[in-house]
C-alpha cells in the first residue's frame, strides 16, 4: 500500500514507561485505584492463566489483587528490574488497571505536546 505524504517515526510505549515519563502517581485513595479489602487480600484459589510473559504475569495478578500490595510491588520491581523508579511501580500496584485513567491521559497528552524535538 502506498499512502502519499510524510511518515513519522512511531515510538511504542507502554503502561510503566508513560507513568515514568510523565512523573504520575497514582494515589492509593484516588479514583483511579484499585479498591482493596482492608486486608488487602483475596482468595487465591482460583488464579487465571497468565495472558503475556513474565511482566504480564505480574500485571494479571495486580489486576486481580490477589496478593497483599507488599508481594506485588515486589514481584513487579524483580519483572520490571532497575529501569523504573519505585514511584513508577508503586502508582502500577495502585492503579486499578480495568479503568481508563484521565489524570494520567491528560499528563501523558501534555507530555507529548511539550516534548522538545
């Protein structure tokens, strides 16, 4: 297919990388967070299959909550290694990630309009 006019270079992005760039966190009482029994633990009984890789793994079981905010920060920040600060990871084992966030859109939209270059 040839489409005429000019390309630009694509740069892909994910979840952890678009939090890190922008500096969001994500309050643990925020609209955006996940909601927690007080205990922060759920019945681990029934656990889904992982849907990507090791990294994935992870995200599935914050997704689901299905282990105290301590274990998973934890078994993140292994996934994740040394390229993202603990703030970034920290606002992922927050975040309920089966919501759209609009604090972080909106700072990720205002990051890329004000991106030199």
């Amino acid at each position: 297919i040839d489409i005429p006019g000019r390309t630009f270079p694509v740069e892909r992005m994910y979840l952890e990388d678009a939090i890190e760039a922008t500096g969001y966190y994500c309050d643990p009482t925020s609209e955006f967070a996940a909601k927690l029994k007080k205990t922060d633990k759920r019945d681990q009984k029934a656990k889904p299959p992982p849907k990507r890789g090791s990294v994935g793994e992870v995200l599935d079981a914050i997704t689901l909550a299905e282990e105290p905010r301590g274990e998973r920060f934890a078994k993140l920040s292994l996934a994740l290694g040394d390229s993202y600060s603990a703030k970034t990871i920290e606002s992922i084992v927050n975040m309920d990630l089966t919501k759209i966030n609009y604090d972080l859109l909106a700072m990720l939209v205002r990051y890329v309009v004000m991106k030199p270059g």
